[in-house]
C-alpha cells in the first residue's frame, strides 16, 4: 500500500436525512430518504493513511482508542473489501484533523467519513470513481456520502438492496451560487441522543415517521428546482419546512427527542423577526441546539452582527459554499 493524505470539507443538508430503510443490514448504513446539501467552505477534515506496524488512529493529534477508534478501524476493512485485495488488510496508520469551529458540537463524521474513506481508497490503490466511493463512504456516516463533492449535492435514496445506487452526486458546483451560511452557536447541554440511534428511535416510536419519509422526495425535486433557479426564498422555504419536519418527527418520540435549547428557539425567532425587516435568512438545525441560517452574500455580515446580539449565542461563523474534496498519494 501506499501512503495518501485527503481532505474533505463538511456539510450542511438543505432538504434533510433522518431514518435509515426498513430491513437493511445496519452495515449498509442505507438511509430511508435522500437528502440535498451545501457543503462549506474551510470547515474540513484532513486525514492521512499510512503503512505502519500496527492499526493506530490519532485524531486532532492525540490517539484515540474504544469505539471511535473501532469504527474508523472498520471503515478500512470496507474500503479494503471493496478494493477486491487478496489476503488480509496491511495495517495503517490513520490520523485526522478536523478545522471545524472551536465552540462547534457540529458534527465532523461527514467530512470525516468523507476524508477517510478517500485517503484509504488511494492508499489501497482502489479506483471505483467518485460516485463509488460515496457509497462506501456512506456506510461510515451518511452524511459523508455527500461530502465528496463541493458545491450542491443530493444524496439518492436508492432501490437496491446492496445499496449500490445509493450515492450522493452533484447537483451545482461551488460557484454557481455565492450564498452563505450562518453557523449560530448557541448554548449547549448534553446531547439528547446520537443520530444513528435517535433515527431508530424515531422509526420505531414516532407517529409522524411515515409522513416524514412519505413527503420527503417532493421537498427533494422542489429544492432542486429552487436551487437551480438561484431562488432563495423558495428555497428557505422548503429548508425550513424540512428542519421543522425532521424535529417534529424527533419530538413525537418516544421518549422524546429534543436537541434544542431554549436559545435555539430564541435564534429561530430571531431571524424571522429580521426576515420581517427585510433581512433575509432562513434556518435550519441538525442533531443538536445549534442554528444554520441561510441568506445572500450581501446580508451575512449584517445578519451575523444581529444575530451575536441574541442572548445565549456564543458565536456565529459565516462559512460559503465549498471546493471538492482533494487527495495526494506519496509513494
Ligand atoms: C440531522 O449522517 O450523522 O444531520 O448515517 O447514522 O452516521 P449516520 O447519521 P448522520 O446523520 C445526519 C443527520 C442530520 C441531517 C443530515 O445531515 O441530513
């Protein structure tokens, strides 16, 4: 094998992932409903894979061990498996750094994920092409899969059972649309419960599940069409329409999943009441109490000055749309 370094940057869905398909093996990681994303610009994980003597993972420079080290240890064996390698996986030596904001609880398994199964693929001399690799990188998170490329990306539902055909691809690259995300810190409590575990709670629990995945493919086609005509309005719409979804089918389980603080809601509250005065950010949140607000260029900064004001906000990151992923092979 060789040595290879990559570097992936992360991602913000528009139209959100929460549930995985009914009977799938959970190897597969296959998501019940596709998603679309805006991946960011510095925000990012660089990750080198090496030959070693033995398996080692170091993240953010100190070594990890248990099951964050267990599940990049496994993400290797897949990419190996798929490289069709005769004879057992040579070890390697993993180490990862994230840029992602220090007050962040922002999740880094996308770029993570997205990196790692990229710097693997080419130090195993393994090929498939982008749209392969985003299924493989898939199965470590399936956030990642749409972290492969820059810009736009919707992440395919699928049909098939071996989860080939479910993969995410480009929609528009990094300078078809110069928007920005507001990335609003708010206080943060303990963690309600993990993604992967809270989509099967909600699958098993919430009434407002089936309505959910049933509703998603509509709001996919018509954030695509909005996307494509640079509408951002309509696009805010249907962004925020999907947030509050994907949290009301959180909620309504059982027990309940709730990641937001009472500073979230004040932040949501927030930008509508400056949408009213003519500043134009819409909102979207992920698994935990922080708040993503879309708008134009023009009016970050000033959306962002307004938006530090609110109380229980630590800070706010203006981030643009991001470059793809890159990856160097040292022999
Ligand atoms: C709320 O990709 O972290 O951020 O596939 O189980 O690793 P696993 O989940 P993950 O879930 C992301 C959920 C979300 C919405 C989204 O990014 O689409």
């Amino acid at each position: 094998m060789k040595s290879a370094r990559a570097v992936a940057h992360t991602n913000i869905a528009l139209v959100k992932y929460w549930g995985k398909r009914d009977a799938s093996p959970a190897d597969l990681n296959l998501p019940a409903v596709g998603s679309l994303s805006l991946t960011l610009d510095r925000l990012r994980s660089e990750t080198t894979v090496a030959p070693a003597e033995q398996d080692s993972f170091h993240l953010n420079q100190e070594p990890a061990s248990g099951e964050v080290a267990a599940k990049v240890l496994r993400h290797l064996d897949r990419v190996w498996q798929a490289a069709g390698h005769a004879g057992a996986r040579p070890a390697c030596e993993v180490r990862s750094h994230n840029y992602l904001p220090t007050a962040a609880g922002l999740a880094s398994s996308a770029s993570g994920f997205a990196a790692l199964t990229l710097a693997a693929a080419a130090a195993f001399d393994y090929d498939p092409g982008r749209p392969a690799l985003s299924a493989l990188a898939r199965r470590g998170s399936g956030s990642a899969a749409r972290s492969l490329w820059g810009g736009f990306v919707r992440l395919e539902r699928g049909v098939l059972p071996d989860g080939s055909d479910c993969r995410a691809y480009p929609l528009q690259p990094q300078s078809f649309w110069d928007v920005r995300l507001l990335i609003v810190h708010t206080e943060k409590g303990p963690k309600a419960i993990g993604s992967t575990a809270g989509m099967q709670r909600s699958r098993d629990t919430s009434p407002y599940y089936g309505p959910w995945v049933d509703t998603s493919e509509a709001d996919l086609a018509a954030a695509e069409a909005a996307l494509a005509a640079r509408d951002l309005p309509v696009l805010g719409d249907i962004l925020e329409h999907s947030c509050f979804k994907m949290h009301a089918c959180m909620m309504a389980s059982r027990p309940p999943i709730v990641y937001w603080r009472g500073a979230t809601l004040d932040v949501i509250h927030a930008v509508w009441r400056l949408r009213a005065e003519g500043l134009r950010g819409y909102v979207t949140s992920d698994a935990g109490p922080h708040v993503k607000v879309l708008c134009a260029q023009d009016q970050a900064d000033e959306l962002a000055v307004r938006l530090r004001a609110v109380s229980g906000v630590h800070a706010v990151d203006v981030v643009g749309p991001g470059p793809d992923p890159t990856v160097e092979v040292s022999a």
